[in-house]
C-alpha cells in the first residue's frame, strides 16, 4: 500500500493557489542557485541551498534543494532570500550520501551506515553493505525494465537529474523511529514508503527478523527474501513510485490522480519466485490485487464506481473502501494497458503537462479520462466483463 502523501498543509496552501486570480508563476530549468532561510512546518529554522520552481503572488515559494526534496515556503515562513550568481547543481552521488547519512544520525540511531551507490542510486544503509548492494541491484533492474517499458510504448521518460536517495534501516524499530521523526507515524505501517516531498525511499532489511540475525551474504539474502515475497513486491511498489516521478511520468506537487500513481506502481510490483531478486517481469497477473478486485466486485457497499475512482482521491482515505480503490486501480491500470496502451499513452501525456500545486476539479479530470478512454460507465462495463476472464 502507497504511504505517500501530501502534507496537510501543502494541500491547504495548493487550495489557496487555485482560488487565487492569478497562478503562481513558473520559472525556466535555467535556474540559479537561491540561498533561502526560513522557518519549516515544525518551527525550525532551515537555510537550504534551492532553486525556485514556483513563485506565488503573495511571496511564498515551491523549493527544490539540491538533494531533490521540496520545500513549500509561505510568506509568513520567509526570512532570508538571497539569489546568487552560482549555477544550480544537483548534490554528487558522495555529498547525498553524506547528508543521508546525517539524517540518519540525526535520530540517535548509533548503528554505523555504510553508502552503497550505483549508476542511479544512492543507498544509506545501517542494514549492512551487501543487503544495501542487494537493493541496489533490484532498483537498478526496475529503472531499467522501466525506462525500456515505456520507449516501447512510444512514451520518451528523461533520466533522473538527482541520484535517487535511499535509506535502508536495520531493522522494524529504526525504520519506526525513522518514519516518526521525518516524516508520519502512519509511514511506517508497510515494509517501506517513499515520501514524495523528500524524494527518498525509506525502507528496512527485510531477512532481518525479532529472533534472527540479518543475511550477511547475497545467497543467505536470496533464501530469506524467497519467504516474503510480498514484501519484495513493497519495495518495488515504492521505488516505482520515485522512478515515476523522477523520470517525468508524474511531476511531484502536481495533480496526479490517485488511481493512476497506485496503478501504475501495482502495475510493475509483482512478484517473481523464480528470480534470484524476488521480482523479473513487468505486467504480469498480480494476483493478490486479482483476488481484492473480483471480492470488493461483489459486496455492492464495497465497490466504487468508475466515475468516482477517476474524479477524486479521497476513496482512498475512507474507511472500508481502501482495499476496493486499490484493487480497482491495479484491474483498471492492467486492463488499459493489456487492451489500449496507445490511449495510455496518450493519458499520460495530458497528466505530465499538470502544473505544479493546481488541484484539478473532479470533472476536469473525468473529461480528461473520457478523452481518451471514452465514456465512463460502457468503459466500466467493458472492464469488468473483461476482467472476468483475466
């Protein structure tokens, strides 16, 4: 289950953008750096390294520092904005790793960490090293698979211009500590999140039981992981979702519909047991989100209607329905893809154009559907008798 969100506070502040006259302004790629001081939504005071990527007419800013994590800076927040004369430059993979590893410090944690980096990834890891050279071989194989699937579907994906940061802990209760402390309590109700406005995946070492010791080589990793494959399919799901939105499938801060981002990261999650990694292939049947799908499908209370799954996200916080909107956006997702890849396509051209911090209204985004995909209750129908047989 996705545990990424946006903060209350930026949804109230993205209300505040769209009801006023004029939007905030966006500023060219060709940016320069920007050194901000400001007060952040726990009353601490942060000088940050940024560029700007959105000013508002009032003064307040959208950031992004040069780790990748975005920071939302109102007006009364604001006390020192000082623009240099110094090209914005993402962090080298050594200096992320570095600052990882700070963040880690940060919460008392003593375990030393060890920064395992490859081609796109940079893994702070208290989990040791080769369950952190581990990781970093299935987010390799995943960005890859990614970037592959989606050239052959005629949809061009940029490479990530940060490396992509991840925090491996040792074990449940640092990763419980971690979630806390950084970002919510309930971050930490899955085997890992990624937080959007921080850009990391934070995870755990899954071999890593109460009574056990943590796999201490690649074979004794393999064997573990070959007993929880579902957790495997969790790791997966969340680093799906920072490829996304790193690689311009999703733009973050931006109106991305919930049924979408869900979908597709149940899309490529699935589990293989026969791989080595615990996951090989892209598309395949995922049969644990099958099995919600054609349950949720027959209680009348439980199964939410197409129209509604499009139009807002909010069946995804409502009790008893959570279950029944995930399952729905992994068959929806399956389904369009299996069956109409090139309006998929097409779809998610519209999506990648949404302006940062503008919340569509619900009709705006069942028109933008029914664009492509046509109207909403035949497309239902079609759907489901399909997935009858699937």
């Amino acid at each position: 289950m996705r545990v990424t969100y946006l903060v209350v506070w930026l949804l109230v502040y993205a209300t505040s953008v769209v009801q006023s006259e004029e939007p905030p302004r966006e500023l060219t790629p060709e940016r320069p750096l920007h050194r901000i001081t400001f007060t952040d939504a726990k009353s601490v005071t942060r000088s940050v390294d940024a560029r700007v990527l959105l000013e508002a007419q009032d003064g307040g800013l959208l950031l992004e520092g040069r780790d990748g994590r975005l920071w939302n800076v109102t007006p009364k927040q604001l006390q020192k904005h000082e623009k240099t004369d110094t090209e914005f430059r993402p962090l080298s993979a050594e200096e992320l790793g570095q600052q990882l590893s700070r963040e880690v410090a940060e919460l008392g944690i003593t375990t030393p960490t060890q920064v395992v980096v490859t081609k796109h990834y940079v893994i702070c890891s208290t989990a040791g090293r080769k369950y952190a050279e581990w990781c970093g071989s299935l987010f390799e194989r995943l960005h890859d698979a990614f970037q592959t699937y989606w050239k052959a579907a005629g949809l061009e994906l940029r490479e990530p211009e940060f490396p992509l940061p991840a925090i491996v802990l040792k074990d449940h209760t640092q990763f419980t500590e971690f979630a806390a402390k950084h970002d919510r309590p309930d971050a930490a109700l899955s085997p890992g999140y990624f937080s959007e406005p921080t850009n990391r995946i934070i995870l755990f070492d899954l071999t890593a039981g109460p009574n056990t010791a943590p796999a201490q080589t690649a074979a004794d990793i393999q064997r573990k992981i070959a007993a929880s494959p579902f957790n495997v399919a969790t790791t997966i799901h969340e680093a799906t979702h920072q490829i996304a939105f790193n690689s311009g499938l999703h733009t973050r801060y931006a109106d991305n519909p919930r049924w979408l981002t869900e979908g597709m990261a149940m899309f490529f999650e699935v589990p293989d047991l026969e791989s080595r990694t615990g996951w090989k292939t892209i598309g395949r049947v995922n049969a644990p989100r099958r099995k919600d799908f054609r349950e949720t499908s027959r209680v009348p209370r439980e199964a939410i209607p197409l129209a509604d799954l499009i139009r807002a996200d909010e069946v995804f916080l409502k009790e008893g329905k959570a279950r029944s909107a995930y399952a729905e956006s992994w068959a929806l997702t399956f389904y369009l893809l299996k069956t109409r890849r090139e309006d998929v396509v097409s779809y998610l051209k519209t999506i990648q154009s949404k302006p940062r911090l503008i919340a569509d209204s619900p009709d705006v985004r069942l028109r933008e559907f029914e664009k492509d995909f046509g109207d909403a209750e035949t497309l239902e129908r079609e759907w489901k008798k399909w997935m009858t047989t699937h």
